[in-house]
C-alpha cells in the first residue's frame, strides 16, 4: 500500500480558506484497538468547523489537523486486538469518543482513517456509502439525548431545528424507537412538508409563530438550535430541556456525546427496515474536491440533514 494519501488539512485556526488539499499526507499507523479503514464517504458536521474556527483549542490535538468525525468506509487492515472485524468490512462510525475532548489529529477528510473497532458498527446493508455516513455523529447524539433524558413510549416531545442533521433523527428516533405519543417540531416555510414526511404532528414555523406562545406544553423540548430560555417555557410539570448546544437549561439538562459503535448496531433493526431513514441536503453528495464549498455551505446554517463528501478521493 502507498504510504501517503489525499486529505483536507488545515495547519492554523481561521476560517474556510486555511483548509488546504493535499496529496503527501501520512497514512495513519493503526495501534492495537483500531483498523485502518480505506474512507468511501465522510459527512460534516457543525462541530468540524466549530474546531477549525479554534472553539475547542484547549482540548484539542496539535495542528495540523485533518477535519472529519463521521465516515462509511471498507476496513483494509485490523490490530492484533480487534475482534469483531475483518478485512472487508463495510462499516461506519463517529471515529471521535469524546467530540471536544482530544478529537484525532486525522480525521475522516482523507482516503484513510485509524479507528478504535468499539467506535465502529456494520453498515446497515439496505444503505450506501453516502447514507451510512449521514448517521453515525447526528443519530447517535439523538439516541443520547432522549435515553438521558428517559424519553418513553407515550411521551410527547418538541424539536426544536427538526429539519437539521440532529433533529430529522430526533424525530423519527422518538417516534420508531421510543414510541412518542404526539411530535412537534420547527423550522422555517420550506421544510415544514419534510418534518411531516419524518412523522411529525405538528410542524412549527418558525419564521410565522413563535413555539413558546402556542398553548401546547411537552414533556420533553429537544433543543438543537440553542434557544433554551424559550423552550424552558413549553416543558410540562415533570418534563426537561435537552440541549446540545452549550447553554445549561434550567429545567434539563445539556451534554456532548460520546460517540459508540453498539449504539449503531442497536438502531440497525430500525434502519434496515428503513423505519428510521437518514435526510440528505439536496446538494449531496459533494466531491472530495468541493469539501471547501461543502464548509461554506454548512457554515451558511442552511442544510437541511446531513452533507456528505463522496466520492473519496
Ligand atoms: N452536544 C453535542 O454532542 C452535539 C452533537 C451534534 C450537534 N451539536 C450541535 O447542535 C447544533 C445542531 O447540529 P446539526 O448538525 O443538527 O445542525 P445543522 O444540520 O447544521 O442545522 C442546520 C439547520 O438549522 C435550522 N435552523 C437554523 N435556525 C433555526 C431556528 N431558529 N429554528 C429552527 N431551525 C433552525 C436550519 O433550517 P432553516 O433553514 O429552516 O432555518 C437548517 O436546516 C449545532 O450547534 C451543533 O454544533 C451538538
Ligand atoms: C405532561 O404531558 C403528558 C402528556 O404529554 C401528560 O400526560 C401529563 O399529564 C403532563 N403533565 C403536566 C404536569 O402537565
Ligand atoms: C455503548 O452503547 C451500549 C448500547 O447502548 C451500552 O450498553 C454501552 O454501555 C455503551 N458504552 C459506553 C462506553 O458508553
């Protein structure tokens, strides 16, 4: 195998334009608990150009880094301590435990990615590179959310963002999985028919009526937008506030995810009878060599699911 490869890098903190393409960039060296995986898609995700931008600076990994947390890919090569897969496997994961904490150094926006087999899952087989991809940071972040928040069957809830990466799975997860009794959930005019189509009850725009003023109380608000001090005012008696973004409500909770391959083998049922589905952006997939348009994008607060990078290289 040729020892250097094609990845995004960039070596400062700044905007889009510090991410450069290169051609000499290192294959990563596998240690024991990782395989080395050969990317076919990768997706992006806000928390990738949080990082560039330099909000994680203290916990992350010296410059210069290569972006990318979400991959689908076909494992090349395993440690003498894997157990679970081989080469062949097609598989997909959130290749980052703790998001902020430590993130790799190299990351997804390459053609080969390290990573710890307990962070992986077998692709569902009903999917593709492409929607592999869209899943593993967004799904798992979802399912964290509604488990700490002890979302069950016969509760209702509210999403707020329902049309993003996040919240479009959000929604089909508390409605397939965890059997939610009523869904709510905003976003602006145009998207409103997808978050009916995702099987919510109640589509919310946002650019007409303000959530917090309608009479309607849930148990649970997932906030993935980051307007906790409204959607404290919409809980019910015993309900909370999930927020992913960084301000504590004070009737809920926030965290980070921890990102876990067996989260994804325990939605697979769900997703290979295509009951929970991922939402691509129109303009998906983007090549490797528009990964720098796909940042401009994203960082535009526009996308509606997920942007996924494809083919590689
Ligand atoms: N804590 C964690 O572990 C964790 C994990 C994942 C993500 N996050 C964070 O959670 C947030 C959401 O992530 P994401 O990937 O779902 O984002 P995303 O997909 O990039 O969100 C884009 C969507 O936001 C919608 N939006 C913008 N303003 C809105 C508003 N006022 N009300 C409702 N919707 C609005 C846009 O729809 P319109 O065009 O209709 O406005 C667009 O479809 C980000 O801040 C991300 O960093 C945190
Ligand atoms: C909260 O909502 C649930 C149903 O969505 C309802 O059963 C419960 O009584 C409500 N609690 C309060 C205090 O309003
Ligand atoms: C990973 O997820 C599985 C399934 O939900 C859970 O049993 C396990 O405790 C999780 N592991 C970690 C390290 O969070």
């Amino acid at each position: 195998m040729t020892k250097t490869m094609k990845a995004w890098k960039h070596d400062e903190y700044g905007g889009v334009d510090t991410l450069k393409l290169v051609t000499d960039a290192a294959v990563p060296e596998i240690t024991d608990d990782q395989v080395l995986v050969r990317v076919v898609a990768a997706a992006l995700n806000p928390v990738d150009f949080k990082r560039r931008l330099g909000y994680f600076k203290a916990t992350d990994s010296p410059l210069p880094i290569i972006p990318g947390y979400d991959v689908a890919g076909v494992v090349v090569k395993i440690g003498s301590q894997v157990k679970g897969l081989k080469e062949g496997d097609e598989v997909y994961g959130d290749v980052n435990e703790k998001a902020l904490e430590g993130p790799k150094q190299f990351g997804t926006l390459a053609e080969y990615i390290a990573v710890e087999e307990r962070l992986l899952a077998l692709k569902p087989k009903n999917l593709d590179f492409v929607q592999a991809a869209a899943l593993p940071l967004a799904i798992e972040t979802a399912y964290e959310g509604l488990e700490r928040a002890g979302f069950c069957e016969g509760k209702s809830i509210l999403v707020l963002n329902g049309a993003g990466g996040v919240g479009s799975l959000v929604i089909q997860l508390a409605k397939h999985v965890f059997g939610a009794s009523k869904i709510a959930a905003t976003s602006s005019t145009g998207k409103l028919e997808l978050l009916k189509s995702l099987g919510v009850d109640l589509a919310i725009d946002y650019t007409k009526e303000n959530f917090e003023e309608l009479p309607d109380k849930y148990d649970v608000v997932y906030d993935a937008v980051g307007q906790v001090e409204k959607a404290v005012k919409v809980v019910n008696g015993s309900g909370c506030v999930v927020s992913i973004t960084a301000a504590i409500p004070s009737q809920g909770f926030s965290f980070v995810l921890t990102s876990n391959g067996s989260v994804l083998t325990k939605l697979n049922p769900y997703l290979e009878s295509g009951k929970v589905k991922p939402v691509l952006d129109p303009k998906t997939p983007f090549p490797f060599d528009k990964v720098n348009e796909a940042f401009t994008y994203l960082e535009s607060n526009r996308v509606t699911g997920k942007l996924v990078i494809y083919p590689i290289p």
